[in-house]
C-alpha cells in the first residue's frame, strides 16, 4: 500500500455532515487515511514519521476514536489476547544524587519520601512469591541511584538477581540506572538478569528540561551495553511533563531505533515537593491517545502502561487495552500507590484478556502471526 506523506496529509478536505441531533463535522478524508495506515501496519509495515506526526495531532474525538480502534486491532493482531504483568519492588529508596523533575526519590527536593539502603533477600523474595501468586510475569529490581559501577554494591545487587532468577518464581528484571562499562552489564546478564529497565523518559530535544544532571547519549549508552550483553531491554517515558505531541513522537520512534523489548508508558503523577508539583494533568482522551499512536508505531513490542495511570484515567483505565496497552504494571509504584491487583486481574477478566504466561521468557514479546482475518 502506497505511503500517504506529508503533501497528502496536507491536502485533507473537510465534509459536513448533520447528524438527526445534532450538528457536527466529520472528516472522511481522515477515515480514509487512517484506514489505510492502519491497514498497512496490520499487514506488517510501518508508518513514516509524517504519519506518525499527523496521528499525534489528531484532536476531533470521533478520528482519536477511529485512531484507538486501529490500535486495538493492531493489538489483537501481534499480542491475541495476552497482557504481560510486571510488578516492581523497591530495593534502595531515596536520596538520588540526579535531580529528575518528576521524581520524589531526589536529593535535591524535599517530598518525604522513603530513604532507606539496599534491601536484604528477605523482602525481595517474598516480593517475588507475591508476584507469582497474583501470576505476574516480572519482579523489577529498582534502585535510586545514578548507577552501578564495579565494587561490593554489584555484587549484592547479582546476588538479588541470582536469588530471584534461580527461585524460578518470575522473571528477574532490574532498573540500576547508568552502566557505563561493558563488564558491569555482562556481569548482570551472568547473574541471571533478562530485562533490563532503563527508560529515556522523553525526546532527546525536551530531555534537559526534566534532568542536567545526566545525559539523554547517557542513557542511550547504557542501553547499548545492555543489549551487547545480550538482556533485553524495557525502555519508554513519562507524559505529562509539559512535552509537545511532537516530542511524544520523537520518543517512539527513539525507541523503536533503541530495540526496546518492552515500553512502559508513564503519566505524570504531580509530587508535592518536585518541581512538576503544579503541573496540570492530561486529558484521559490524550493519554489514550498517545498509547494508541505508540502503538501504531512500535506494533510488534509490549506497550506497557506503569505509574501514573490510576491518578490520570480513573475509571477509563480499561481503555488503555482498546488503545493497543498490551501490559500492565500492577501492585504499588515506587513512591506513589495503584489500585490493587485484585481490581486489575477482574478487569482482565472483564474484558477477556488473559495474563496468564506458561513461562517467564520472551517468547512473550513475538508476533502471534494470526493468520485470522482482522477485518
């Protein structure tokens, strides 16, 4: 199917139409088109960066509407019915030394948040026994720190790793921020660790105006060492920080180019204490919105939506799956609180998707190739 570039999009003509109610304008074109995008990614293309553009900026409702149905079959075509669950456990709490906007762990703002040292093996395996009864897939390691480095701290942190990964419960995965050395990745991958959570939480144009304290190149580096070392990588971002649709876009596409595996999709959750504290939310129809255009671009990976979803959408968080969300991070983020596991698996069921994995690798992350039709 032909590409619809930047001059076709721009040619769009506008119909008027009268419903027996009430007045309203609907634009066929725009059908048309998303018609067509939608089923060329069906068919195992991709969209251009135009496209992607024009999807971002959709702003009548029926079109973002039409926009999430797409994702939705788009969804069904490269995931079934199958929502991978990740949950997370807090291993070293506070006093980061990076000054992230958004984040209540920063020593350079004062929120009351917990700050404690790296954690023993206790908590962390009970994390991982919880986890495996609510059948999530994933237990992530998450510590507050700029990142790891040789010396004793790795080796406990591999010690964790080999702890969860050896109990067989779930997937051992970790989010240490920066690696700056090649050993330090291959070193986690040898412990057991799969995937690795490492997000570049924005477009490389908007990334200094939520952190100076490292780099975007920083981060891409980090994943590079990563998949060198052969673990799979979940990176995304946080919306809501005060980011253009466009730079939304630019991140999706960065993080296709990244190879990332699995793409968390948080919304900003305003901290009292934080510089992002009065920062206005987004509009639920925005936030699915942009899930279903990450979905459009990036059709074959997880799209995963994390924190910040029970505080924006509310009671249209099941709408994340009609909007192409294929996982869920359940129980409590780090310093925020979610609705509980209990109300996200009945709303599984609910809607008939089904989180039940028959193992913990990445087989998870393939396209089922359903030779169904998806008309």
């Amino acid at each position: 199917m032909p590409a619809c570039g930047k001059s076709k999009l721009a040619r769009l003509e506008r119909v008027d139409t009268v419903s027996t109610m009430i007045e309203t304008s609907f634009d066929v074109n725009t059908r048309t088109t998303l018609n067509q995008l939608g089923e060329r990614v069906l068919g195992g293309g991709q969209i251009l960066r135009a496209e992607a553009e024009w999807i971002f900026e959709l702003t009548a409702t029926p079109d973002v509407y039409d926009l999430m149905a797409w994702a939705n079959r788009i969804r069904e075509r490269f995931k079934g019915n199958k929502i991978h669950l990740c949950s997370i456990v807090n291993a070293k709490a506070g006093a980061c030394s990076e000054n992230c906007r958004f984040c209540a762990q920063s020593s350079f703002y004062q929120t009351g948040s917990p700050r404690y040292g790296f954690v023993d093996p206790e908590p962390v395996l009970e994390a991982s026994e919880e986890a495996q009864r609510n059948g999530v897939t994933a237990l992530g390691l998450v510590a507050a720190w700029k990142g790891l480095s040789e010396g004793p701290i790795l080796d406990e942190v591999c010690e964790r790793i080999r702890e969860v990964s050896e109990g067989g419960k779930v997937r051992a995965d970790a989010s240490l921020g920066i690696i700056k050395n090649q050993s330090v990745a291959t070193r986690l991958k040898e412990a057991g660790l799969q995937c690795y959570g490492h997000n570049l939480e924005s477009s490389k144009r908007f990334f200094s105006n939520h952190c100076t304290t490292h780099s975007y190149e920083d981060r891409i580096e980090t994943i590079r060492l990563l998949k060198n070392a052969g673990i799979k990588i979940c990176s995304g971002g946080i919306i809501g920080m005060g980011e253009t649709r466009a730079d939304r876009c630019d991140l999706a596409f960065s993080l296709r180019e990244a190879g990332a595996s699995v793409v968390p999709i948080n919304i900003l959750n305003p901290i009292p204490g934080t510089p992002f504290e009065t920062m206005p939310p987004l509009p639920p129809i925005e936030i699915l919105q942009t899930i279903a255009c990450f979905r459009f671009i990036l059709p074959r990976q997880e799209i995963m939506i994390a924190g910040g979803r029970t505080a924006n959408l509310r009671d249209m968080q099941s709408m994340v799956f009609m909007a192409g969300a294929s996982a869920l991070m359940v129980g409590n983020y780090l310093t925020t609180m979610n609705q509980s596991v209990e109300k996200d698996l009945q709303m599984l069921k609910d809607l008939g998707l089904d989180p039940n994995w028959e193992d913990h690798d990445f087989s998870d992350s393939q396209s089922c190739d359903r030779s169904r039709s998806q008309g």
